[in-house]
C-alpha cells in the first residue's frame, strides 16, 4: 500500500514531463515535415553513386600545359 504513494504520484510527474515535451516538439514544428528527411537518405546515396561513376568514366589528364625545364 506504502508503494502506490509513491508510484501514484511518480507516474503523474512522468505523465506531465511526456506532455510538456510533446507540446514542445509541436511548438518547435518538429513534425511538419516527415517525409523529406527519410527521402533524403536516399537521394544522397544516388547523388554518391553518380559521383562516383563520373568519376570513374572520366579520363585523367596526362598533359597538365606545364613544361618542365631540364
């Protein structure tokens, strides 16, 4: 019986902190935007692989223009 003193009021100060931050993350606009950032991820690793492919076809330069002297 001793507990539920304690639990009672533990579980309510729980229940005030889980909605004050709620109430936080609405006001900061934390779920306005929900699918651009798991689109993101995507669209990066694409953006990655073409990099990498171009970098891969392109032809390295042998001739930079400079002559050295000997």
């Amino acid at each position: 019986m001793e507990t539920l003193f304690i639990l009672i009021p533990l579980g309510l100060i729980l229940l005030a902190v889980a909605f004050w931050a709620f109430l936080w993350a609405v006001n900061k606009n934390q779920f306005d935007d929900l699918e651009s950032p798991a689109q993101d991820i995507i669209f990066d690793d694409r953006q990655s692989e073409e990099t990498r492919k171009n970098k891969a076809q392109a032809k390295p330069k042998t001739d930079s223009g400079i002559k050295k002297h000997d």
